[in-house]
C-alpha cells in the first residue's frame, strides 16, 4: 500500500513481457515435463504393443522414351500414380493367385521416386514370406505394364508415320502420272507447270523419306525401353528392430509432449496472469518485498540446501521480530497461498517475543490452524473471537489470510498494520490489486511483502521508492515523526487553552486502479 506513483507512458509497459512468461513457464516444469515423459512413454509402448507389420521392398530401374535431362520428376510421379491403380493391383493379385480384391491390396503397398529413373515399391504382409511375394508380383506387373505401355505408344506412333508416308506416295504417284501425260513440245507456258510438277515430286519424295526414318527411329526405341526397364533390386524384406523402433516411436513421442506441455504452460501463464517476478508482485499490492523464503522440499535434499533454507528462515524471522517489536500498534501475517508456512512463521516470531513477555497469537486462517497451541514459552494462541479480551494482557500478534473468500472486516480484529506473506505465482494479478484495495479501505498500512518460493533467477528490483511511510526501511523514522507532530500539536491545543484531541488519522493513500497504472 502505497501513495500513486508518477505515470508512465503506455510504451514503457510492453504487451507481453517474455521475461516474466519464461519465469512462469519454467515454474511449471513438472507439467511439461510430465507431458515429455508421458509421450516418451506412450511412444515406447506404441512400437512394444503395436509393431509395423512385416514389409519387403523391391527397387525398379524404369526407362522412359521421353527422357530429358532437366526432367523435374514428372514422368517418375506419373509412374507412382500408375502403381497405385487397380490394373496394377489386379495384374499382381492374379499372378500371386489371390483372391482379395485390388482395393484392399492396394492399402497394403505404396511407391516412391527415389530418382527420375528409381521407384522403389514397398509392401507389408502377413509375414515376411508373403511380403517379399507381393513385391515380387508387383514389380513384374509394372515393369510388364511399363514395357506394353511403351510399345504399344511406339506402335502406334510407327503406324501413324507410315499412314502418312502411304498417303505422301499416292500423292506422288498422281505428280507422277500428271508429268507423264504432258508432251514434250509443249508450250513455254506448259513449261512451267511441268516445272512445278517436278518441285513437288521432289518435296513428296523428300517427306515419304523424312517419315520412313521417323519410323524406324520409332520402332528402334522401343528395344532400349524394354531392355533398360528392369528390377535392379530384388524382393528383399525389410529386418525390423523393436529396440530402433521403440528408441524412434519414443523419441517423436518426447518431443511431441514436450512441445505440447510448453504451449500450454505458455497459454495458462498468459491466461491466468498470475504473477511470480518481485517487480510485479510489488507493483500489484503497492507494497515493497522486504524478505524472502525458499520452497521448503518434502522430498530429501542435499544437506547445504536445507542449511541455506533454515538460515533465510531464521534471519526472516529476525527481521519480522523486530518490525513487530518496533511497531506501536499489533501487527499481523496476511497468508496468500502459504497458510502452513505463515503459521510456522507466526509462531516463530511469538517465541522469539516471548523472552519479553507473554504473547498472545490471534489465529484468524481458515480452519483454525494453530487454535489450542500452546508453547512452553508463555505463547498461546486464541481465536478472533477473543482477540479484544487478550489485547491489554499480552503483547498481539494476528494471523489471518486474505485468500478468496476473507471477511476483510474481520481484519482489525488482527492487527492494525500487517506483512503480507505471499506465495509467487499464486494469485492473480486481479487478485493482488483487490487485495491492495480492500486493506487501503480498512486503513490498514502495509509494512512489506514476505515472498515465498520465489524464482531462484529473478533479478527484478521488489522495492517501491514511492512508499517510505509504510515500509520497513523507514517505517520506525516516519512512526517517530507522526508522534512528534502528535505531541506538538497537543502541546500547542493545551498553551491556547483549548481541550486536547486525539491525533488526526494519516489520509488513506491511493491504491492504482488498475494493472497498467500500477506498474
């Protein structure tokens, strides 16, 4: 709780802080890593349980009368089309003498250009036995279909040459007879027709021979198709390994996993806005973070952890021992997703105080924790509803919680100044604001923000500089300089004979509105 800060410009704020998404991404490490090693599991069961069935290949050296060099892999995609079609299918089916339907076999194979010139054909079976059979027929059935395709395509493109030289030579036989019938005295002017007769028998008799050898070249490639296409590599099965299998299947599934726990720890981050750095956890409740508790593990942990956790332990409750003892009026623990640890730490700092006197801890948390403790130390613990009776015995101390839910009228009940004791990354940041504001309202100062489990890598700066009179570093100096105005102010009332008043209230600061002029 602090006084408004000076305003920032909207660019100062960025739309999305990357830095803040990889602190909270990497908090949830065991859901992404629970994702990893769920697929890591579930791909290595996938290869245990379901093997791939038996598979044989087989590799065709195919031979096209169209060639080229610059080829884009045209003519290949055209011959994996054509493996792919029922005469194919039906042409292997009756050679294997089977009598499934090309349909359901045509499930059961696949090809693939390797090169322009290489398909290779793989096929899954029963066993490997029947496997290496398929691909055996298959491979005939398209180098036989292959080959008859180009004949026939040469064939016919022979035939079509030789139709037209058939028609080029009765042409010529007519040029030849028109010339035969003309006389040889003939007339200058006939001259020149028989002149033209002779250019077009020489044009046919070149063109009747220009088909001839389109022809023949015709009729000459088509060996050289047959002869080159040919299985170069012969039916062979495929060896599976289950050990391979599974380090692939578990592979493909630890990615796969890891990648999905990311994305959705990176959208639940963005989505719940719930924030784990110092920088924005102070800016949410407008008060500074003036300690912080490591994550105490239930697990075992190596022996100089624990000692590094119990000595930030031990020097927090030094630091809240004394805010406590300097402090005028009770103060309070205000728990945030940490009830237990703010508990333990209540009763901590009521031991440390009680070596000056009986103390008295007003339980207010859920379920009354720490109702009917009592400490060979001269602490006991009441209820709220006796909180007001044990306030002019013993020195107070409240716990209470400010989690969803709190009856925040009830928090005077436990003190009239508090430390809040929160948990990084458990609100929301509306949370915290609503928080902020409902303790501004109560005119309950905020001493500072305890943090625990906060991220081993967070550099981020959880003071505000804007908030001397409630935080701990000058919280004795501005408590002094209230009471010295106080006193003055009475002295003067009495020198002027007017009766003495209580001292006027410090105004309720103002807490930000909203997330954006918080920070």
């Amino acid at each position: 709780m602090t006084t408004s800060t000076t305003p920032q410009s909207p660019a100062a704020t960025p739309l999305l802080d990357l830095h803040a998404l990889v602190v909270a991404v990497r908090r949830r490490r065991r859901l992404w890593c629970s994702l990893a090693a769920l697929g890591l599991l579930l791909g290595t069961a996938v290869a245990v349980l379901l093997p791939p069935p038996p598979t044989a290949t087989a590799t065709v050296l195919v031979v096209h009368q169209d060639d080229q060099p610059n080829d884009t892999g045209t003519l290949i995609r055209t011959d994996v089309a054509l493996l792919g079609t029922t005469r194919i299918a039906d042409k292997a089916l009756r050679s294997l003498k089977s009598p499934e339907k090309p349909e359901d076999f045509m499930k059961d194979y696949r090809g693939t250009g390797l090169t322009n010139n290489l398909l290779q054909i793989e096929v899954t079976g029963k066993d490997d036995a029947q496997a290496v059979a398929r691909a055996g027929a298959l491979a005939d059935a398209f180098v036989a279909d292959h080959v008859r395709r180009m004949r026939e395509a040469a064939t016919a493109e022979a035939k079509a040459l030789l139709d037209q030289r058939d028609r080029m030579r009765d042409e010529l036989t007519e040029v030849n007879e028109a010339i035969g019938d003309r006389s040889p005295e003939s007339d200058p002017q006939s001259s020149a027709s028989i002149e033209s007769l002779f250019a077009r028998r020489a044009l046919l008799n070149s063109r009747i021979a220009d088909f001839d050898q389109r022809a023949a070249d015709a009729r000459t490639g088509t060996p050289k198709v047959v002869a080159g296409t040919q299985i170069v590599d012969t039916p062979r099965a495929v060896p599976q390994s289950l050990t391979g299998a599974a380090a692939t299947n578990g592979a493909i599934g630890l990615v796969l996993g890891l990648v999905l726990g990311l994305t959705l720890a990176a959208v639940g981050t963005v989505v719940a806005d719930r924030p784990v750095l110092r920088r924005e956890i102070a800016a949410n409740l407008g008060a500074s973070v003036i300690a912080e508790l490591p994550r105490t593990s239930r697990r075992p942990s190596w022996l100089w952890r624990r000692r590094r956790t119990r000595v930030a332990r031990e020097r927090l409750v030094a630091t809240l021992t004394r805010a406590v003892r300097g402090s005028a009026e009770p103060v309070s623990l205000l728990e945030l997703g940490c009830a237990r640890t703010t508990g333990a730490l209540a009763l901590d700092i009521a031991g440390a105080l009680a070596a000056e006197g009986p103390v008295t801890v007003v339980d207010g948390l859920p379920g009354s924790r720490l109702a009917g403790h009592q400490d060979p130390g001269d602490v006991s613990v009441v209820g709220t509803e006796h909180a007001a009776a044990a306030a002019h015995r013993t020195r107070r101390l409240g716990v209470g919680s400010v989690a969803p839910g709190t009856a925040w009228t009830d928090l005077h009940h436990l003190g009239g100044q508090t430390v809040l004791v929160v948990r990084a990354g458990h609100g929301s940041a509306a949370w915290l604001h609503t928080v902020a504001r409902q303790l501004a309202d109560r005119r309950i100062p905020v001493i500072g923000v305890v943090l625990v489990d906060p991220d081993p890598r967070d550099r981020t700066d959880g003071t505000l500089w804007d908030g001397l009179h409630t935080a701990l570093r000058g919280h004795e100096e501005w408590a002094a300089r209230r009471n010295g105005e106080g006193t003055s102010h009475a002295a003067q009332a009495v020198g002027e004979g007017r009766p003495r008043t209580e001292r006027t209230a410090a105004p309720p600061v103002r807490v930000p509105d909203s997330d954006q002029e918080a920070r």
